[in-house]
C-alpha cells in the first residue's frame, strides 16, 4: 500500500470510528435539563454490557399501561455506586428519576431509582455526590 493509500485508510478509520461512539452515546434525543419521575413496575431488570436497563410498567390515572425501557450505565459503574444484580426485581414497584426521550416515546436515561424502602438507588449521580459514592461504593 502507498503512503497516500495508508493516510487515507487511516483517516477513513477514524472517521468511522468516530461517528459510530458519538452515535452510542448521544444523548440529544433526551430531555437533559429535566427530570420526569414516574412510579412504575419493574418487568425486567438487564445488568449486561454496554448498558444495562430496567424495563417497567406505568399504569396512568384511567388505568393505561404505559411500558417503559429505560438506559442504565454498565454494572461496573453501577457496583461502584451500591447496586448489585439483584437489586431490582421483577413485580416490585418502585420511583424511577429519568431524563425521558423528548418526543415522548415511553424510554429514557435512569437517574434514580427509590426502592420501597425510600433508600435511593443512583445510576448518574449529582457531580457533588459522584465522588462519595465512588469511594464508599453505596448510594444513599
């Protein structure tokens, strides 16, 4: 291969490489400056790679079942904050914080979870709050 050959194919593959991780993780379809809370059912609870999810029903005032699939960071993160495998489980009904798509599709990006027990569960905690839980490993 040339050098002219080589340049090229090296661009070429950054360029790629760059668009496939800002697609992945672009956050842009998502209500950033806004949290929509909402207590629901969990149905599914994925702790997988790259992201896991929790998947949870809605019931609204006249009895409509909304059914939610939101994004959560990967379980290392997640150990490191307090969660573990099990920390949620189908059939419990918890308080989910989310940032909610914005053209209301019925998925989003975990915040929070508040368990029954009122323990609060963070997926991507507050700034001030991220380096307390990363260096005690629970949430609070």
């Amino acid at each position: 291969m040339t050098t002219r050959g080589l340049l090229f194919a090296t661009v070429a593959a950054i360029v790629i490489a760059g668009s496939i991780a800002s697609a992945h993780h672009g956050a842009a379809g998502y209500d950033n400056k806004n949290i929509t809370i909402l207590k629901g059912t969990v149905t599914e609870w994925i702790w997988r790679n790259p992201h896991s999810e929790v998947r949870f029903d809605v019931t609204d005032a006249k009895g409509d079942v909304r059914h939610w699939s939101v994004e959560a960071p990967p379980p290392t993160m997640l150990t490191e904050r307090g969660w573990t495998k099990a920390s949620l489980k189908p059939g419990e009904t918890l308080t989910f914080h989310i940032n909610a798509a914005m053209n209301g599709s019925p998925v989003g990006i975990l915040r929070k979870v508040v368990l029954a027990n009122g323990k609060d569960l963070w997926a991507y905690p507050p700034a001030d709050l991220l380096l307390e839980l990363t260096t005690s490993g629970k949430a609070q």
